[in-house]
C-alpha cells in the first residue's frame, strides 16, 4: 500500500460520516474510486479499524465478492485472538456482517 494506512482511515472514515447522514450521492463517484483501490488484498488486515471501514466501502459499492473474501479473512483472524481481545472485537464483526448482508438485498 503506497498511500499511509491514516489516509485511507480518515478518507473512509469522512465518506462514512456522509453516507450517515444521507449526503454520499454527492461523492459517490469518489467512494467508488476509493473501493476500487482498496479491493487489493495488499491493503486488507493491517489494522482492524480500517479493515472494518474498507468492509463498508466494499458493500457500498456493489464489491461483494471482495467484501465476502475480507469478511471471511477477518473472521479467521478474529477465531486465532485470545477470548478477551476476540469478545471486544466480535461486536462489530457482527455489526459488519450484518451490514454487508443487507447491502446483497
């Protein structure tokens, strides 16, 4: 990943702020530029925050192979985490799983 991980998360993270209060058609065409970069693997798994935000990225714009493939990455890593770590994170693995689901409808 050429582009600092804190760019992608701050991108991402203002994009999502958008989409919640209703206002992403405006920078659609930008999110989807931003998804299309974030589809390489090479990008995925290096800090949770991000990876959850790609996973919204992802649905958003229809990438739902690529998503279903970070979902079930993240899944796997979150089974290998000690019972503490894995019961902080497990809450919003649901929460994305669920999201991703709705977006297949």
């Amino acid at each position: 990943m050429e582009v600092c991980v804190e760019v992608y998360v701050n991108a991402l993270g203002l994009l999502l702020r958008v989409d919640v209060r209703g206002e992403l058609d405006v920078f659609e065409d930008r999110l989807k530029i931003l998804a299309a970069c974030l589809t390489d693997q090479a990008s995925w798994f290096m800090e949770w925050h991000l990876d959850l935000l790609i996973l919204w990225a992802l649905a958003f714009t229809r990438e739902f192979s690529k998503a279903e493939d970070l979902l079930k990455g993240l899944k796997f890593r979150l089974s290998t985490m000690w019972k503490k770590k894995r019961q902080v994170i497990q809450g919003a693995m649901v929460v994305c799983s669920d999201f991703c689901f709705l977006w297949h409808l």
